[in-house]
C-alpha cells in the first residue's frame, strides 16, 4: 500500500532520532491515511485520503 493522500499528495517524510548525546538514528513519519468511498465524476471509488484533506472537506464520503 503506497502511504500517499491521492488528494493532496502528502507522503512518508523521514529524518533522525535525536538522543541526548546526539546519536542520530533514523525514523519515518507516515500520515494518518484513510480509505473513503467517494463520489468522484459520477463514479464511486474507493481513495485513499489523509484526515487533514477529510476534516477540511476536500472530499465527501459517498453513503
């Protein structure tokens, strides 16, 4: 499953763990993705959406 928000795009990010001595490790953030079934030019689809793009109500779940 490709962690990508088909709407706007948003992905995994990574960087460092950073401890007190400043051992860096690396670690990934990922985004709050979520499978919406959605009406999209008069068909429904299923599409992966981060909460960010639902809560703003770029997309409406199809019922």
């Amino acid at each position: 499953m490709a962690r990508r928000c088909d709407i706007c795009g948003k992905g995994t990010t990574f960087g460092h763990n950073v401890s007190h001595a400043k051992n860096r490790t690396n670690r990934v953030w990922k985004p709050n993705l979520v499978q919406v079934r959605t009406l999209i030019e008069g068909t429904v689809l299923t599409v992966k959406v981060c909460t960010r793009c639902l809560k703003a109500g770029k997309i409406v779940k199809y019922v």
